[in-house]
C-alpha cells in the first residue's frame, strides 16, 4: 500500500485493531445465521508527510449506502454545535440571502436547516439516500451523490459555486482525499470560505482514543498533514480552532491561494509549532499505541467477567461506530453484555455487528434495571448522564473505557 497523499510506500504500522467488520454494518435478526465479512483494521503512519491511514478494504460506496444508519440529529448536543457553528460564520464572513452555502456529507440536514432558518440559500450533497430523503422533506435540496472533481464540475457548469463550502466529519471519510480537496477548489467561489471539523490526530494519539478507529475512517488527520494537502491542490490555511467534538477537533478555515481577502490567523503557526513540540511529524510519537489500546482491552474485559461471575448485569448506551471498534477489538459478544441502547429509531431492533448485541430503545433500561451502563460514545458522556440519571433510582453505575476504565 501507498499513501494515499503522498505515494509514498507504507512500512510503518501505528495500530493493528485485527479483524471486524465495518462499524455500521448493522444486522437483523435474519441475517444473525448468515455470514459475515471481516475486514482487516490496520493504521498505517506514512514517514514522509505522517497521514496515518487506513487501507480501502470495503469501498466508500459499499460504506455509504442507502442502508446507512448514521443520523446526524439524533444528538442534542451535536444540534447546538451545530447551530452555534452556523450563527458563527454567519456573522464572520456575512452570509445573507445573496450568499450560497454548501455542505459536503450534509446527512440530515441537522446542520444546514439552521442557514435556512435564516433565509440563506443552501445546497447539501450527501451519498446516502435515505439521509439525503431526510433533509429534502425539511425543504433543504441535496444532491444524493459522492464529492469529488466530476461532481464540481458538473455543479460550476450550473453556475453553482460556493460562498461557504463546509463539511463536518466527512474529510476523515473520503478515500480519495487529494480529488476531494481538488473538487472543493473548483466549487469555491474566488472569494469563498472552506471550513472542515476533524477530529485532531493529536488528540487520538495522547488520549488513547483508539475506538475512533474504522473503516468509514481512512484518514487520521493533524494539521500540519492536512496544511500539505490543502496547499497541493492551491488552498491556503488562514485559521483554524482547536474545538471540543468527538474528544477534540480541529475546525480549519481555508480559501484560495489567490485571494488576499482573509489575513491569516497567529492560530495557523501556533499549532503547527504545538504540534511540531509533541512530535507528529516524528516517527517516534506514534510508538507504544498498540500496548495502550491493549490495557484498555484487558481492563474492560476483566470488568465485565467480574460482573458476570457476580450475577451482575451490563448493559451499554449508544450504538456507535466507536463502540463496535471497542467491543470487536476487545473480542466482546451478547454473553458480556446483555443490549445497548440508541435512540436512533433506524439501529433499534438491529444487532451489533460481530457482537451481536440487540439495540434497543431506552424503554428497555427503565424494565431491565442493569447494575452497570457502559457509555460507548464516551465523547456525549455529559449528555448521556444527565439524560440516564434515573439509573442512580436503582443502583446503576455509569462506565467508560476510554482513555482508560472508570465507573461513576
């Protein structure tokens, strides 16, 4: 394998989480006797321009496909950073009823019903039909399809062209990153804004965030890569913001080589030179992973045979990408852990993949009455707490893993 940046021929492993399938992969209860497709998760680290990558096991449009079950509004607290977000760049860059906004990977509509409440022309462009279905009955017009050059082509040869080009958790995503910033140049306006949110690779590597690992995620990005990538294809950093998102991210803010509208920010040099201070572009920052994500494994899996030797029962919140990553790397099934419950009505009633946990709604909580609730997307563990608080009434004990096992 190459890297998928620079070409460069990969040699470097930076984690090996073994075999799973891919975390959306939702069964039914069919489909429990039928085979499944396990696909190797291993994370390589380029030692030239340090993208630390994933190879292209299941294809993006395999990935992506109209039985996708990721719904972007199912979470409050990822509603108010996104409507915050959209009354900030409002303000910033002066968007009005003349202006067109575009987002990549738009899902829902969740974020861009926001600009629309404030009468600011927008377009989505999602690859997953049933999403896409989603925000068109909100009125928002979108474009079920997969971003790249072809594609920003074919809307510039509409006239349609971005003043803001945004896209929320979706550059991790694309597998061909170098065509899909190639197309964001030629979508943008002459003086338009791009601004993409990633989780942050640094925050990954010193908070032990291995779960955020998958095959929906063929790029693990710092800034000082993306910077490069960005620059090949004639885009120019002007600021970026370290924010809190999936356990930290960063929110880049970029535009055209050419316009000398927009002053670059102190913000660009001040956390390539905090980045460069931790080591990312050293090979050594990325040594002992692998023996972190194990203590982590081992923990957990001592917890849950305790509670099951002590007729204790377990259960989990939240049917995420990332806990699959979790349960399947840790080798844990529905023998550990009796349901986990979502409040996504599309993985109700469906199974883990591999684990075969059933999901459940939150009604099943309230009856079953379990002594412990692993929180599986750790990074809504506010939410979720103060939403499950009733299970103090009982005895129930909150648990994380991540970066390392707590019960509170």
């Amino acid at each position: 394998m190459n890297c998928r940046f620079c070409k460069a021929p990969l040699t470097h492993v930076f984690i090996d989480l073994n075999n799973s399938p891919a975390s959306n992969s939702f069964l039914t209860k069919e489909q429990l006797n039928e085979p499944e497709t396990f696909y190797p998760l291993k994370v390589f680290i380029c030692d030239k321009c340090f993208l630390v990558q994933v190879d292209e096991y299941k294809k993006s449009d395999a990935i992506f496909s109209s039985d996708y079950v990721y719904f972007s509004s199912f979470s409050t607290s990822w509603l108010a950073h996104a409507k915050e977000y959209t009354q900030k760049m409002t303000g910033r860059f002066g968007l009005n009823a003349n202006s067109k906004v575009i987002e990549i990977a738009s899902n829902d509509g969740y974020l861009l019903q926001y600009f629309k409440e404030q009468n600011i022309p927008v377009l989505g462009i999602e690859p997953t039909a049933n999403t896409a279905e989603v925000a068109v009955k909100k009125g928002i017009e979108t474009v079920v399809d997969f971003f790249g050059v072809r594609l920003a082509k074919e809307l510039t040869a509409k006239n349609i062209k971005a003043d803001l080009l945004l896209g929320n958790n979706v550059l991790a995503h694309v597998p061909g990153i170098v065509d899909f910033v190639a197309g964001m140049k030629i979508l943008l306006k002459e003086d338009g804004v791009i601004t993409m949110e990633f989780p942050h690779l640094m925050q990954l590597v010193d908070n032990n965030q291995f779960d955020t690992i998958y095959h929906e995620h063929f790029s693990y990005l710092s800034f000082h890569t993306v910077k490069q990538i960005f620059e090949s294809q004639g885009l120019q950093m002007f600021d970026v913001e370290e924010i809190p998102t999936h356990g930290g991210s960063l929110r880049i803010y970029a535009t055209h080589k050419e316009n000398k509208q927009q002053e670059i920010s102190e913000n660009v040099n001040e956390l390539l030179e905090k980045e460069v201070s931790k080591g990312i572009n050293e090979l050594e920052y990325y040594n002992n992973f692998q023996q972190k994500a194990l203590k982590v494994k081992l923990d957990l899996t001592d917890f849950l045979i305790k509670q099951k030797r002590e007729n204790k029962q377990v259960a989990a919140y939240g049917a995420a990408a990332k806990g699959n990553t979790l349960l399947n790397y840790c080798g844990i099934k529905n023998d550990l852990i009796d349901f986990v419950v979502d409040a996504n009505p599309h993985k109700q009633n469906k199974f883990l993949p591999a684990s075969h946990i059933p999901v459940m709604n939150e009604e099943q909580l309230k009856k079953n009455k379990p002594d412990f609730v692993i929180i599986l997307p750790w990074n809504l563990k506010k939410e979720i707490t103060t939403q499950l608080n009733y299970i103090k009434d009982w005895g129930g004990k909150f648990v994380v893993a991540i970066p390392e096992l707590k019960i509170f």
